[in-house]
C-alpha cells in the first residue's frame, strides 16, 4: 500500500516535493487577493478624500474673502470716525478664487467669487462712502483689479475727505 | 520548434482570456454602480457663508427640493429670481419656486425655499443629485440696487 509518513512536517515536505507548483500557485494567489484588497480599500477612500479636500477648499476662500472684505469695511469704518486724514493700512492674503473686486454706489464691495457651482458675488455693505483712484471709477462703479489677483496685498484705507474714504492698493 | 510556438500560443491565449475575463468583470461592477463612489460622499448642502444653508431635502412625494437659507448680509434684500439645474441630460426641472420671486427678505432672518413639481435630472427615489441653486437679488437700500448671484450646491439622495 502506501507510504507511512512519521511525522506531519515529513508528510508536508513529501507533498510540496510532489507537487512544487501547488505552494507557487498558493503564494501568487494570496499575494493577488492582498493586492486587490489593497486597492479596494485605496481607491474609494481617496476618491472620498478627494472630493472632500475639494470642498473644504471652497469653504476655506469663502472664509478668506468674509475675513478680507470685514476688515476692509471694519477700517474704512473706523478711518471714517477717526476723521479727515487717517490712514489703516492692512496685509491682506488674497485667495486665488477672486475674478473681480468692485465697489458699487460707493456702499456695495464686491469681490466675485469662482466656484464649482459657479460666479457667486460675495457683498459687504459700508455704513460709509467707500472710494478708489478716479481712473478706475466709471459712473457708480469702481473697480480695485489689484485685488482681484491672489497673493499678499497692502491696502490703504485712507479718509480722504469727511465724506470718503479711499481704498488703493500700495 | 513547433511544440515551442505551440506553447507560446498557448500561453497567449489563456492570457487573453483571463484578460477578457477580468475585462468583462470589471465592466458587468461598473454597470452595476460598484465604482460609483458618490453614494459613499456625505450628503452636503454649499453656500457662500452670507447665505448659509441650515438644512435642505430631497423628496419624490411630493416632488420637491427644500432648502433653509439664513440671510446673513446684514441687509434687506430682494429676491428677484431663483432657479435649480445640474448637470444631468436632461437637467432637473421644477415648474414652481415657493415663496415665488420678487419677494423680500429681512437681514438674519430664514427662508424656506421650495422648488416644487421637479423631474428630470435624475431626480428619482434612491438616487444621489448634485443640484445647482441659483439665487439672484439686490440690496434695498443701495440707490441703482445692482442684481447679484449666488450660487450654491445641494449633494444628497433623494428620499
């Protein structure tokens, strides 16, 4: 009859002896479902953190640009009640989603924000008449384009008269 | 030679039908929505901070998309126009906006804005919608009262 093995270690020698293919198969199987595995769980969870850095990249210029323009209207508010000849200048971080920034009826800051969705117009109201250098005003609207480009920028909010403030880009 | 060629074929064709195969798998998972990862994202409802969406739905009975909008520009407003699309072919379409436009809004005060009798857009039981809300306004006491847009997103699954 058959073979007698003694122990379990000599069974399993004479069987992988028998049959080499049998463990290379097992080993390059186990290593496909590892791999596999692997990519199940890569690829949804970053698609998943993907799309959510995406988001949270929307809500971050969104921020910025309510933090800018409330500061911008904080100081020219302020400028206003220091009086005729006070300047505040301020170090803004401009984020890269702005098209356009204006100032509208002299009351109105506008900066267009670009977003998946769309050109939304973040608004800011002034309680004070809110102006820029002439060549850039044309009838109720003033345009500030050097706002309107992502980086560091040095406002100067200046009262220019009792009426106005002025806002420029130094 | 002959038996080398024919091994070589050989190999060829189990790796070409093991190919198809996984082909054929990968496409029958693809069908089935197994790689549609969007069901797996949190349902979310995004717009800029001056107009923040506390909640919002997405109903098949009746058909409509709800939205709570907080009016945080510190000013009265009037709404001149909303409107709800996507990206879908055909786009969603809903025949009625509630309260209908022009209407005003008070400064830090909500609104609930129902867009009522929607189809199209995918805009079916179970299934995930990005929807596109476009809300047009202007300030009542600015003197030419310019027209602004906001434009916000609601992602979620309609119920």
């Amino acid at each position: 009859m058959g073979e007698s093995y003694k122990t379990k270690s000599e069974k399993h020698k004479m069987i992988s002896k028998d049959f080499p293919g049998n463990r290379k198969s097992q080993s390059s199987f186990e290593y496909l479902l590892v791999v596999a595995l692997t990519f199940a769980i890569i690829v949804p969870t970053s698609y998943i953190f993907y799309s959510y850095s995406k988001d949270s990249g929307q809500e971050i210029a969104d921020a910025q640009i309510t933090k800018i323009g409330t500061s911008i209207i904080d100081a020219a508010e302020s400028a206003f009640h220091f009086g005729h000849g006070s300047k505040i200048t301020l170090e803004l971080n401009i984020p890269k989603d702005i098209a356009a920034v204006a100032i509208i009826d002299g009351r109105e800051l506008i900066f267009n924000l670009t977003s998946p969705s769309g050109i939304s117009e973040i608004v800011f109201f002034s309680t004070v008449n809110l102006t820029t250098e002439g060549s850039n005003c044309d009838a109720n609207e003033c345009k500030l384009p050097e706002l309107a480009s992502s980086g560091l920028k040095k406002v100067k909010v200046e009262a220019i008269s009792r009426e106005s403030i002025n806002i420029s880009i130094i | 030679m002959y038996k080398k060629s024919q091994a070589s074929l050989e190999f060829l064709t189990t790796y070409a039908w093991a190919f198809l195969m996984i082909a054929v798998s990968i496409g029958a998972l693809y069908y089935f929505g197994v790689f549609d990862f969007t069901k797996y994202q949190p349902q979310k409802c995004a717009f800029p901070s001056q107009f923040k969406c506390t909640d919002f739905s997405l109903s098949t009975a009746p058909n409509e998309v709800k939205v709570k909008l907080v009016n945080n520009l510190g000013e009265e407003i009037e709404v001149t126009s909303l409107s709800i699309t996507n990206d879908a072919n055909p786009p969603i379409l809903c025949l009625s906006a509630s309260p209908e436009p022009p209407f005003n809004w008070e400064y830090s005060t909500e609104k609930d804005i129902v867009f009522s009798a929607c189809s199209g857009g995918g805009f079916i039981s179970d299934n995930r919608v990005e929807l596109k809300i476009s809300l047009r306004y202007y300030a009542i006491n600015t003197p030419s009262r310019p027209i602004h847009t906001i434009n916000g997103k609601i992602n979620g699954r309609v119920i």
